[in-house]
C-alpha cells in the first residue's frame, strides 16, 4: 500500500502525488495513539503548476494543486491530488 504514496506516476500513466494520512477515527485497530486528524486542505505547490494550467504560477500556494480524500480498503485515508497528463 505504502508504495503508491508520494509523487509519481499513476496507473493510468498521468502523474499525481498522494499523501497518507493516518486517522484513528477510520481505523482504530491500526493506531493507538494520537487523535482525529485536524488537517483540512493540502496544496500541492511546485515548478508544475503553470503545465497543470497556464493561468496558475509557479510555486504560489493560492494557485496549488488541492489534494481531495480518497478512501482506502483499509478503512484509512489518504489524499491525492489531481492528475495530470505523463510528461508534465
């Protein structure tokens, strides 16, 4: 599972970036410390971000890639942003 995590290539040949994001609320029995996750948005910023879209510049937070939840069979979470075409 872990190995799908970070930036990269996608199964679909686009590339994308995701983030796991563990979450005591989904599944209990895999962690024992901490509490519910208090993240509310990730962006993902980066020399990229004017090839996702011309209008976006580089590096600015405001125009990042917001990354969107996805659930796992796990019952955990992770977040991944939007995908954009092999070459980018």
């Amino acid at each position: 599972m872990y190995e799908t995590f970070g930036a990269g290539r996608q199964d679909d040949d686009s590339y994308g970036f995701r983030l796991f994001v563990p979450d005591k609320g989904k599944d209990p029995a895999q962690y024992v410390r901490g509490g519910d996750c208090k993240i509310t948005e990730v962006r993902v910023v980066g020399d990229f971000q004017n090839v996702v879209d011309a209008a976006r510049q580089n590096w600015d937070y405001g125009g990042g890639l917001v990354m969107t939840e996805q659930a796992q069979p796990t019952q955990s979470a992770h977040l991944a942003s939007p995908l954009f075409p092999g070459g980018a």
